[in-house]
C-alpha cells in the first residue's frame, strides 16, 4: 500500500468554494476511480487549506486512479463549473508515503 497525501491552498477569497467542491462534490466522484480517502482534515488554526490523505495499492494504481478521475465528464464539468469566476486553487502539494510501522495498512 501507498498513501498520498494532498495540501490545496486556496486562491485568496474563494476557501469554501473550494472546500465545497473538493470536500462535498469531488469526493463523492473517487470511489469510483478506486481512490480511496482515508481521511480529510482543515489545519487548526484554520489557514483554508484542505489537506487529505489517500490510499492506494500501489503506484501503478494510483497514476491509473487520478488519469481515470481527470478525464471523468462528471469532474471536467465540475472543474469547469466552480472555476468561471477564476481557479480556486493558489497551489497544491502531493507527497507519497509508504507505512513505517509494521502491518500498519490498515488504520
């Protein structure tokens, strides 16, 4: 198994749009593209990023997983729609971890 976990920094002003889609919109969508969140988070004190961590077999899995997700109508419609007054994100980190604790794959 590999984790990934991914930090989105909105752009200025637009934090609960994009807390909207990605939290209550995109989401929904990953099941369905075998990507599995294991858990979301907002930073305490709340800065507006959204920070989540995903789950996958491996990393063939997970390059097959988000190609799937970005080409999905549902998700370029998404994008499109939530981004007609400009993007909603400033920027966005994704780093790929494997488990240092044994027979940890499971939370």
């Amino acid at each position: 198994m590999i984790y990934e976990l991914r930090i989105y920094e909105p752009v200025e002003g637009r934090t609960e749009a994009l807390r909207d889609r990605l939290l209550n919109r995109a989401m929904p969508m990953m099941p369905d593209h075998r990507i599995e969140v294991v858990a979301a988070f907002t930073p305490t004190p709340d800065d507006g990023r959204v920070v989540y961590l995903c789950r996958f077999e491996d990393e063939d899995a997970r390059a097959a997983a988000w190609a799937a997700f970005a080409a999905d109508p549902r998700w370029k419609s998404l994008r499109e729609e939530t981004e007609v007054d400009g993007p909603l994100i400033k920027t966005m980190a994704s780093t790929l971890m494997r488990s240092a604790l044994s027979g940890a794959d499971k939370f």
